[in-house]
C-alpha cells in the first residue's frame, strides 16, 4: 500500500504565514517513514525527484491542529489545519 500527500506550491511571505498560493495541485509526496512521539505525529516524504522533506502535527484545541516543515527557517510559522 502507498500513502502519499498531495500539495500545491506555495510562498511564505515575511509574516511567517502562507502569503500566495502557487497553481494546482502537483506534486505528490509519498510518505516513507512515520512515528508518533513526545504527543506529535512525525514523518518524511519524498517527491517523484527523490528530495526529502520531514514534518510535524500537533493536535491544538477544538478541532485544529499544528504542521511544522522540520528544517524551515525561523520565521515560517507552524501552518494551522482546521477541521470543518
């Protein structure tokens, strides 16, 4: 079985946050390793050019939860995911 991400390039502006929001849907990360630890759900991805790329969930309160790209710069700010 394959378990994969699907995202879309994206920019982050000087606030931290997602600023603009870069065409379709193209890239597929296929998840390649993944473990909870510590209350955080982590893993790594891989793209079709082989390129690694590790992240982090924090579950928040009501229905929402933290995603932290492992390696970013300082500034870039945890992405929030709500449920609706």
């Amino acid at each position: 079985m394959k378990l994969s991400l699907l995202a879309v390039p994206f920019h982050i502006g000087e606030s931290g946050e997602i600023d603009k929001v870069e065409g379709e849907i193209d890239i597929e990360e296929v998840l390649v390793e993944y473990k909870l630890e510590k209350g955080k759900l982590k893993f790594k991805t891989r793209t079709e050019s082989g390129s690694f790329t590790e992240y982090e969930i924090k579950l928040g309160e009501k229905a929402q939860a933290f995603l932290t790209i492992v390696g970013a710069p300082d500034f870039v700010k945890p992405l929030r995911l709500f449920r609706t």
